[in-house]
C-alpha cells in the first residue's frame, strides 16, 4: 500500500502525516496557523513540508486535505475556514496539484473523520452511518447506502447545526437550537458552572473541564452525573432526528467528550430506547470512535487514495 | 410503456389505478378497508380486482403497493398499516405474487410519493431531494446521491417523527417534540382554535380547516396568517434540520396542507432564508408536488416497474 499524505487544518495549526492503511508512519512538524496572514504564506510553507515528504517518500501517491469548514470537495475549493482569516474560495486543490504534480484531495474534517472510522474503523462493514465528533464544535458525516453522503453542495452531515429546539439557542447562522450551542465543550462547562451554582457549589471553567467532569462523575458526583445526563438529553434529540431522517445501523461517536465513556453512552442509549421503536431501534449501534486525533489524517489519506486510485 | 397496477393502502380505504407513465387509464372501485376483520379477507378481495384488472390488462407488467406504516421494502412484509387492525407482519409481497404470478413490490407510501415527484413530477433532475406530504401525519422521502435513501431497515424518510423540541409534545413513539404533533392536519385545527380564541373569536374545528383556514388568510385575516405562520416555524425547523444533515438541492412539499400555497411557501422560505447560509441554502427549491392524491399510486406503480425491469 503507498504512503499518502495527509494535511489536518486545525483552528490553531496544520498537521501532518504520512498515512499507510491506518499508520502514520511520519509526522512532520505541525505549522502553527497564527503566525501566518491570508493563505498564500501558510500555503507556501505547506507545500515546503510536501517537498520534504515527496523526497523521504519519492513512493507518495496523493496529499489528501481536511478543513474545518465548508469545501466544494469536487473541486477542492475552501469556502472559509473556521477560526482561520483569509481563507476564503481558496482552490487549494487545483493550487497543490499544481505545485506538487500529486492528486489532491480536499474535504470536511468531520467528513474525513466519518471515511476513517466507516472504511477501517468502528464503522467497518455498515452500509447507513452517521459519525460524529464531539469537541469545541459538533461535527458529522452520513453513510447511506454505503456511500458518502454529501449534498447537493457537500454540505451535509452538519449535525451541531441541525435543531433540538425551534425556539432555543442561536446557532452561528442564526439556526435556533443549533445542537453545538449546547454540547460545545465551552458550554458543556459553562452548563456545569449552572449546575454546581444551582447545588451550592461554586466552581470555576477551570475545574470543570469535559474530562474533570469525568472524573467526578466517575467519583458518583451527583452533579456531574446531572450535566452528562443534560448532555445525553440533547444529543440524544439529534441522534433520534438521525434515526427518523436516515434510520442507520450504527453511531459513531469520536472526539474529546466522547472520552466520557458510559457516562455518555450509557444515557444517549437509554433516551434512545425510549424515543424510537421498531425499524429505528432494531440493531441500532451506539460505539465509540476507532481513532482519536488521528481520525482527520488517516480519513482524507484514505479518501485521496481512494480518488486517485479511480482516477 | 407496460401499464402497471398501483394499490395504495389508505386509512379507510384500499384504492386502485392502472399507471401507464404518470396516467392512471383506470380506476377500479376502492375497497373500504373498515369491512374487513384482519388482512386475509381483505387480501382476498384486492385479488379479486386484480385479476379484473389483469383480464383487462392482459399485458399488466407488475403491481406495486403503497401502505402507510413500516415496511421492509425487500422482502415486501407489511410490519404495521397505521389506522388498520389486524395487519402485523403480512408478508404482501410474497402472497400477491403467488397469487398473481406478477412481480410484487410494497413500499411506504411516503417514499411512493417521492419517489413519483423524482422520477416523473417536480423533483426531475435533482439528485438531492426531500419530500414531504403533509396531511392527516407528516411523510417523507429522501433522495440523495441520486438514490432512494431508506435506510439499514427501510425507516428513513419519517420527518414528522423527527423532533423540532427536545422538551416539547409527545410522539407516537415516545419521541418529544415530533412534528406531526404540531403540524398534522388535527393538530393546525387545534391550534387554531386557540389563536382565534385568544383574538377574541370562538370558532369550532368544522370551521377551521386547512381549507377554510387559506380561505381566511387569503382575506387578510391576521389570525388565520398567523396560525400559518406558526405551521410555517415548526416545518421550516425541520427543514432546516433536513438541509443540515442532508444539504438537499430541493424539497417538494405535497398534501392537504400544501394546498395554503404561498400562505405556506412564503414563510417557509423567509425562515429558511433566516438559518441556512452557503451551500445550505445556495439554489435551494422549495417546490409544490406535481402530483395530488394519485402521488402514491403512481409512485408505487413507477416503483414496481422500474424493480420489474432489474430482475
């Protein structure tokens, strides 16, 4: 199997790895974002890390890309690039191929994430899918028929976007009751700071991180227990608006607050058992996520491949 | 082109029309299904009017089914008819075949009716499409990457059951906030009720309609315009959670409900407008069905012969 690159646009840096089946077999130096102003500089030093690669791995078949944001992944255009200024309908496809001569790939993280974990992840062998990945953001991917599901204008899979409440809170595009507006990890915290208030217990940002959560509810903190089981309630609403739209076989759940375990799990089953029957609950799978950080390489890495290998 | 006998299963009666393309060339009288005690009876008097129809239709080239309620599109087996005793688990597909000796297809009637407006009415061409019929209950079918999308056990597509308040009334299957419970036919009258009771007006339910509720608005009646109004927020959320998770290039909106016209649509696209940005909302349709009642006879005579034709 031959070596692929792929490039993680992170909110604060560009990673990297050199992907074979499911091993980054080398991680160069992630780019920090900050220190570059509009895309030509950060592109520039990008294709300098190409060139690097390109002459440890002459063997390199294609540099697969994953951007928070939205991307027209046909033709590898970013439209804008979340918590990154200056990227905007930036042809980053055309302007890599070009600059390397490798066939280039750009999509969606979360949509490179759900390829990873469909393709030799958790997700092996479903044919309808959705993925999810539960971090500062809520992002998604589908699988329908044992296909990528992308939209008309690969927008689709946006989960954090879709509503729980027609009144509730406003999402970035003036959607109400964007899911992410709840379960971000900056408002799972700022709910937890609530919850403590409300039981008498003052406790700052600091302390109640997804992962101290964890712990505490770990620990059968009574409070902690209620914030996850606040969590699961609204993500259960989503993942049951999955099951009517799309009626999958399977959940994936990845990213940083999926680390809760069954303390997340284990509700959003619960609330599910009660809110579905029949055709949408039969064999239903809830499973964590294969891969953690990595996901994001290791998905557009494979997608790449994929594309190159049909092209 | 082969004419083909549609059989679409309503509340309280079977109906019947022989499809040639989108023109039904006959209509055998429709059976009330309130006179039969459980499904063999019935069974036994649809296969009376087949074999009328085929004496007939000697060139009949298939029969296809449209039952609201669960089905398992593949092996053709009835799970449950919504509003109809006695019918649990009927394997239809496989006893009109025996009978008939003609290829058999049963599908849900929601995806017969969208599956009409892709191949043959306003959704042509698209190869993203939602569609909704909003009657009685709230359907839906889904098309997406040019196919029919039904999901791991045939159960995608139940918009109504998706939730547009994680808090808000009960569905049919324990899942808050479904909605139908806002937006079926019954519910729009109760509300309306309410409005015009709280504007100072007692008005019964005979009084307002769908029907007699356009009628209203198309006076300029501001409670009427906004009882639709209030249908058009809950169904724009759901919409807006369709074009999130499945970035459609149009929905096409059929039904009882959907004859409000403008009343309907021009609110619809003004929320829309409001929550969608990008690839969300760029080209997007928002389309009166072609068809009427005769969607899903239609749908599912297009269905059975396009499966008719594979094998």
């Amino acid at each position: 199997m031959k070596p692929v690159l792929g490039i993680d646009f992170g909110g604060t840096s560009v990673k990297f790895g050199v992907v074979v089946g499911t091993e980054i077999v080398s991680s160069p130096a992630p780019i920090p974002t900050q220190n570059f102003e509009g895309s030509e500089p950060l592109i520039e030093e990008i294709c300098q890390v190409i060139e690097t690669v390109k002459a440890e791995y002459p063997e390199l078949a294609a540099i697969g890309a994953g951007v928070p944001g939205f991307v027209n992944f046909e033709k590898g255009i970013i439209s804008n690039l979340t918590n990154v200024n200056g990227w905007k309908n930036i042809p980053l496809k055309e302007i890599l191929t070009q600059k390397t001569g490798l066939p280039v790939t750009v999509d969606n993280d979360a949509n490179a994430m759900a390829y990873a974990e469909w393709k030799l992840g958790a997700g092996q062998g479903y044919e309808n899918l959705v993925c999810l990945t539960l971090g500062t953001g809520v992002g998604g991917g589908i699988i329908a028929n044992n296909q990528m599901l992308r939209g008309a204008n690969f927008g689709a899979g946006e989960l954090g976007q879709t509503s729980i409440d027609f009144r509730g809170r406003l999402g970035t595009y003036g959607n109400s009751g964007a899911l992410e507006e709840y379960i971000g990890n900056r408002e799972i915290i700022q709910e937890a700071i609530r919850f403590y208030k409300h039981a008498g217990e003052s406790k700052t940002a600091a302390e109640l991180t997804p992962a101290d959560l964890s712990k505490l509810a770990a620990y059968d903190d009574e409070t902690a227990l209620q914030v996850w089981d606040w969590v699961a309630e609204k993500l259960a609403c989503t993942l049951m608006n999955c099951c009517y739209l799309l009626n999958p076989s399977a959940f994936i759940i990845g990213g940083g607050i999926s680390k809760a375990g069954d303390l997340i799990f284990n509700p959003l089953r619960e609330k599910l058992e009660k809110s579905l029957t029949g055709p949408h609950l039969d064999n239903l799978q809830i499973l964590p996520a294969k891969f953690g950080n990595e996901a994001g390489i290791i998905g557009c890495s494979a997608i790449a491949l994929e594309e190159a290998e049909k092209s």
